[in-house]
C-alpha cells in the first residue's frame, strides 16, 4: 500500500516543475507577443513614410 503513496508523491513532484515551466513559458509569450505588436507598430509607420517618400520620387522623374 505504501508503494501507491510513494509513486502519485513522485507524480505530483514530476508535474510541478512542467506546471512552474509551462508559467514561465505563457509568460515569455505573452512578452513576445506584446514586442511583435510594438515592432510591427513601427514598420508600419516606417513603410508608409517609406511609401510617401518614394511617390515623391516618382513624380519627380515622370
């Protein structure tokens, strides 16, 4: 009897650090998701200054 209290002991030890691991990593991924969006913010603000700048030059060649 005392063998089934050992092994679900073990268990629960084994899950607690992929239940720690899996925070860590929602964590992280909410960080990169929260960088993508700033980082894509100001490509956009870049291309469509980018997108300006060389309309300008078309119409000074054409």
């Amino acid at each position: 009897m005392m063998w089934i209290y050992v092994t679900v002991g073990l268990a629960v030890a084994g899950l607690v650090p992929l239940g720690v691991l899996t925070a860590r990593v929602l964590v992280a991924v909410r960080g990169l998701t929260r960088e993508i969006e700033r980082t894509a913010g100001r490509l956009e603000t870049v291309r469509a200054a980018s997108g300006a700048s060389a309309g300008a030059l078309k119409s000074q060649e054409g």
